[in-house]
C-alpha cells in the first residue's frame, strides 16, 4: 500500500483523515470525540459506491475499498459520514461529507480512432506538401504529469514521407515523386504518450498512400515507320487497320487524338480515334484500284486531348510517325460503265423491238470477255431479254402504259473466265405513252331537271377523264350527238376548260308527261390521232322548290298532287274501313235484335215507370219544332211544344227581330238552354235537342269554280305560293293556266 498524503479535517467533534490512494484497500478511519472505545458508537457511511466500492467497520471507523478504482470511469466519490448511539440510534454529531479522488497513473497508451487511413496525393508535387493529419487520444488524465502528453513519429515510409510529432501532419518528403516509378507507399505513424519518454505507452497506425496521375508523360509512337497491306477489294467505309501511340499516364491524361497531317493518301483514307481502347482506326473513304495506284503514304499524328500546362516542359504531348499502305491486286468483278440506266419504249410496241444496251468491262489487267443476263427472279424481269454477248436489252412481251407505266430490272454481268465473280446494276425502263385510250366521263352523273325550269338554266356541269397521260388528252371537246335531231328539250355548251355545261331549251317540264330524258354527249380529246366517246346522261324531271331544292322525283297519283301525303292517304283509308266496319257491325245488330218481353199490366213493381216510347226521328216534327235551330233569324218568337199543353205562361222573351239578326250562335245556344230549364211544360226526363246551325252565307261569296269554268278570271294565283306545300299543286296548276293563257 503506498501512502500519498493523509489529511486531518475537523467538522465539528469529529475528525476525518482523508487519505488520496492508488489500488489500496484500506482508505481512511473516521473517529468520533463522542467514542470512548466501549463500543457505544456506531460509525455510518452513505453516498456515492457505499456499501459496494466502500465499506466501513462501524465499531472501529475504518473504511476498505473492495475493488480496483479506474480514474477513466470515475474520478471521484462523494460520501457522508456519521456517529450515532448504538442503543439510541440517535446522531452524536452531525453528518459529514468528504470526497475521495481517485489519482490518475499512466495505464491507458495511445489510440488512433480513425486508422487505417487511406488518402491520395498528386504525383510530382512539392516537398513538403501536406497529405494528411493523423490524431491519437489518450484516456489519462491530461492534467496531471505527462501520461496523456502524446508525441508523433514515423516508423515505416521514409525517406518519402515524415510526420510533425507535435501536429500529426504527413507531408512528403522528396521532390517529383513519380506515380509512373512507384506509385503505392504503406506509411505506419506512431503516438507515445509521456512526451516520447523512456516507459510511456505508444500505439500505431497506417496510412496507405497513393499517387494520382498527372499529365507528365508526351504519348509515343513505339516506331516511327509502318507498313499496311490493304486489297483493292476494301469496301468503302471499312475499316482496313489500327495504330497506336503508347502514353505512360492514365484516365483522361492519357485520351489522345490521331489527325493525318499529310501524304498522298489522305483523300483516299481516313482516321478516327477508339476512345476505349485509345487506337487510332484507318478506314477507306474511296474504293482503291490497284491497276491505277498500288501505294500511300499517310503522315499519322497522335495527341492528348487534355494538358497540364504545369508541366509543358516535358513535351511536347504529341508524336508523328509514317504509314505506308500496300494495296493489294484482286480479281475484280465485271465493272458497268454507269451506275445505273434508264431506258424507254412506247407501249404497244412489238416483241423484240430493241430499247438500250448495256456495257461493263474487267478492270483488270487481264480484260476477261463479259457476259450479260437478267436474272427472272420477277415478274418485271420477264418482260424483257438481253443479248449475253453485247448486253442489248429487247421487249418479250407488249406493254400497256395505262396498267404499269413504269419496270425495274436487274441486269448481271459476269467474266467468262470467272463466272462466279458478278456485277450488278439496275436498268428503269419508262413506258410512252400512246393515245390508245378514249375519254370518258369523269363519273356517273345523277342529273335533275326542275318542273318550273326557265329556258337556258344550267342544270348539270360534266367533266371527263381519260387514262392516257396529259400528251394525248389534255384537251377535251364536248358536243351533242350531231347524227341526231336538234334536241328540244336540252342542249350542251363546251366550256373549253375541259368541262361542259347542260342547259334547258324550254320552260316548264311535268313528271305527268315524262318523268326521264336521255342525252346522247359526244367526248374527243386532243391526242394525235384524237380519239371520241359517246355517253348518255340520264335527266330526271323533278318537283322542286323556289329556291331550286328538290322535293321529289316520283312521279304521284291525282291525290297526291293535289297536296296529300302518302300519310294522308293512309290515314283516310283508315278511316273509310273502320266506318265501313261500324256499318256493317250495326246492320249485324239490328237484325239479331229480338222483340222485348210484353210486360204484363198487372206487373206493377214499387217506384218503378217503364216508358216504352220512342222518338220519332228526324221525320217527327210533332214534338219539337227544329225550324228555328237551323236559323236563329227564322226564330221570330218563343214557340212551344204542340203535343203539350202547358199550364202556365210562357216566359217572354224581350228581343227585337234586328237582334236575331246579329246574334251569335253561342249565345243562341244558351238562350235555348235556358228556355228548356225554365219550361214547365216538359216532361220530367231528360230530351235531346240537336242543334244543326250551318251560318249564314259567306261576305266574300262562293268560292266554287263551277261558275267560272267557262271564263277567264283576271285575278292573280301567285300567292297560293305562299300558303304552304299542301297548295304547291294547285299554285302549279294555276300557275300553267296562266302561262298557257299569257302564251
């Protein structure tokens, strides 16, 4: 147990001796003035790690830790104390409190809480340029000696690397250090604590340090002359061969750019740039013949894309090199001497007539005889021949313009020597056209002709179509058939504008006397030699209204033109039969009925009257007189019935014979109606009284045409025009009266 240093506080009676210890397990004694060593007193000890940490003998006062204290978890406790009568438990002195600090001693080493580290640098940087600051903690108390003071070396990474003991900072330690030389270093950095003294704790870490490229390094090409053999058979577009410069640096610094700078083939071949795998891809631009050039020179020039003007020095970043290209001699196919042909034939014309020719010959030295073919893989293709030995092309069948005007067909050629190398070009063959085809009419024309047509009215305008091309019938005439008789109805005006106009010759045409005409049109047109068509146009005789608007084109019955509908007709035959039924069902009524029972006289029955009578009819003219229903003004007087004699007097009636004249019917109905409530005289049963009143004779006369049928009224029918289409036929009726009379 070592003894640092023991304190005596008085509190009161009591007095403490604090004692500051390390690992120990006896800490202090508590003593009381009040103890007089008999055991009467009882020492207490609460607070922080009582009774668990701390201990304490409550006859004698000592207390004992029971553990090893860590300064890193706690650094200090606080107790309280006291002194109480054993058998009173009562206090002697007040309670005390003391505090135990626990002495740091230098157990915890270093630490690096963020290690391994790993970090970049740019290569050919400066001496000295910071890489990184590296930090080790220490759990001792930095307050007290030197445990937590922590002092920073390098273990590993020198000469190219060092570290501030006091910071942690890395820094390098050369000039230009080069990534392409070395570029991974493993740098271990250690932390002691006790300021670097002999006995201090230490802990370490790595640092794993790479250098970055920089653009540092020009590309070079690994030769400065190369050789490449390319067949003259290259397609156009292909790519023929590769080139590459070689660059020490990576990524961007190392994307390179290849141009031709010069030479005598650049025109024939080009260069691109593969970005992945940095080549340099020469490809032909125009088709080689080894029979005219069989060699090129092309000057390549590689570059980078993005430089580091830090470091413009070292260059230049760019290298040329020469590419000679070696063209290859081959067997060529047949060569045509145009890349295609287009010939012409008129249609109709006859097999075998000749319409062009077509030539290819062997580019190579050798000039292998030719032979030509078509291949029949079409239709197209059998309508024509070929010479095999001059490539003459010939007609095999006759064409018609009108169905295909236009043949495409695949002429081969081929060297005899070498029949299985073949060339091919396309041949159009155009197809003139020949004026073998008459004009007609544009479409079949639905042609209406008003009833109340007025002479040289345009009913119709009619145009014509002819399949041949516009050569041979861009001009169309139109006329009427001049083998037949003048036409009286119609006639035809050439419009010359490829159209024609039908107009009327007379005014008025009726449906009733011919409902259809026939018009014979003669077409031509204006081809060499011109050629003619007759078509007929059907003209239908219509009912229309003023403005032109057709109504109908059928032809109707008498009631029909009269304003009736076919609805109307319906309807009134409707009606004619269920009449007709009525009638025929009460025919069949009467003639079942039987004859009443004869009621017996002695068959009296209680408030019951049976009345067998039956009126007279219109022939009765005993019971009511109907004179004056027919006529209000033949009704002078009040007249009674005569088969009754009444039994009192009849109401006087104050009315004027000028008053009759001017009453209405309404109210000479009401004055009838009144007249049988109040007469006393009639029977007790109800009567009907039928009232017939015609009216009396019309102002404006009779309008019947009885009376005028054999003269000529002056007056005007135009406005029967306007009362609707139930009077449209008889407008047009007086309306041709009219015309016929003013003719």
């Amino acid at each position: 147990m070592i003894l640092n240093k023991m304190i005596d506080l008085t509190m009161g009676r009591l007095k403490t001796k604090l004692f500051y210890m390390i690992l120990c397990l006896y800490i202090l004694q508590l003593h009381s003035n009040s103890d007089k060593g008999d055991g009467s007193v009882k020492y207490i000890l609460t607070g922080e790690g009582a009774g668990t940490i701390f201990i304490i003998d409550d006859t004698t006062g000592d207390i004992h830790s029971t553990k090893s204290l860590d300064r890193e978890q706690k650094t200090h406790y606080v107790l309280h104390a006291q002194a109480i009568d054993r058998r009173t438990n009562k206090p002697l002195e007040p309670e005390s409190e003391f505090i135990i600090k626990v002495q740091d001693i230098n157990d915890n080493a270093p630490k690096f809480t963020d290690g391994p580290y790993i970090v970049t640098v740019p290569e050919m940087s400066e001496m000295g340029t910071s890489v990184l600051q590296v930090t080790a903690t220490d759990a001792d108390d930095p307050t007290y000696g030197n445990s937590a003071r922590v002092v920073y070396s390098i273990l590993q990474g020198q000469p190219y690397f060092s570290v501030d003991p006091k910071t942690g900072v890395i820094r390098t330690a050369l000039h230009n250090m080069d990534r392409e030389a070395r570029e991974h270093y493993s740098v271990v950095i250690q932390a002691k604590d006790m300021a670097g003294q002999v006995g201090g704790l230490s802990g370490s870490t790595t640092v794993n340090i790479t250098l970055t490229d920089v653009n540092d390094n020009p590309p070079r090409f690994p030769q400065k002359h190369y050789q490449l053999y390319v067949p003259e058979s290259a397609q156009v577009g292909s790519a023929v061969g590769k080139i590459k410069a070689n660059d020490a640096d990576t990524g961007s610094n190392a994307d390179m750019k290849y141009t031709i700078i010069n030479g005598d083939g650049s025109g024939v071949f080009s260069i691109s740039t593969d970005k992945e795998t940095r080549e340099g891809i020469i490809s032909l631009k125009k088709p080689l013949n080894y029979e005219k050039k069989k060699s090129y020179t092309l000057n390549i020039e590689g570059a980078n894309t993005h430089l580091d003007f830090r470091f413009s020095h070292l260059g230049p970043f760019k290298d040329v090199t020469m590419l000679k290209i070696i063209v290859g001699d081959v067997d060529e196919p047949p060569l045509f001497t145009m890349p295609s042909y287009v010939m012409e034939v008129y249609e109709n014309a006859k097999i075998g007539t000749a319409i062009g020719t077509v030539t290819a010959q062997d580019p190579d030295t050798a000039n292998s005889l030719v032979r030509y073919f078509i291949d029949h893989n079409t239709e197209e293709d059998r309508y024509f021949t070929i010479d095999a030995n001059t490539g003459t092309i010939k007609t095999a069948k006759i064409f018609d313009r009108e169905e295909t005007p236009w043949y495409n067909i695949t002429v081969t050629a081929s060297e005899i020597d070498n029949p299985e190398l073949v060339s091919h070009v396309q041949v159009g063959v155009r197809i003139l056209d020949v004026n073998d085809n008459p004009p007609e009419l544009a479409r079949e024309y639905d042609v209406f002709v008003c009833e109340n047509a007025k002479p040289g009215q345009v009913i119709q305008t009619i145009t014509a179509t002819d399949k041949d091309n516009s050569a041979n019938g861009a001009r169309f005439h139109f006329s009427l058939d001049e083998g037949l008789s003048l036409n009286p109805n119609f006639t035809l005006r050439d419009n010359e504008d490829n159209t024609a106009s039908i107009l009327t010759r007379r005014r008025r045409y009726s449906r009733t006397t011919q409902d259809t005409y026939y018009l014979p049109v003669l077409i031509s047109d204006g081809g060499m030699p011109p050629l003619s068509s007759s078509s007929t146009l059907t003209i239908r005789v219509c009912a229309c209204e003023k403005d032109g608007r057709v109504r109908t084109c059928h032809a109707e019955a008498f009631l029909s033109s009269a304003g009736l509908s076919t609805g109307a007709l319906i309807a009134i035959l409707l009606c004619v039969v269920i009449l007709l039924a009525i009638v025929v069902l009460f025919i069949t009524l009467r003639r079942s009925k039987k004859e009443p029972l004869i009621i017996s006289e002695e068959d009296v029955r209680e408030n019951v009257v049976t009345y067998d009578d039956e009126g007279g009819g219109e022939e009765d003219t005993e019971a009511f007189d109907i004179t004056a229903l027919r006529n209000p003004s033949a009704a002078e007087e009040l007249k009674y019935r005569r088969d009754v004699r009444p039994e009192v007097k009849p109401v006087l009636r104050h009315h004027a014979s000028s008053s009759l004249d001017s009453i209405d019917i309404q109210e000479f109905i009401k004055q009838r109606l009144a007249e049988a409530d109040l007469d006393p005289s009639v029977p007790p049963y109800d009567s009907l009284q039928t009232y017939a009143y015609e009216g009396r004779r019309s102002e404006a006369g009779s309008i019947s045409s009885l009376d005028s049928a054999t003269t000529h009224s002056d007056q005007d029918y135009n406005y029967l025009g306007d009362w609707g289409p139930e009077f449209k036929k008889l407008a047009e009726l007086y309306g041709e009266i009219e015309s016929e009379r003013t003719t």
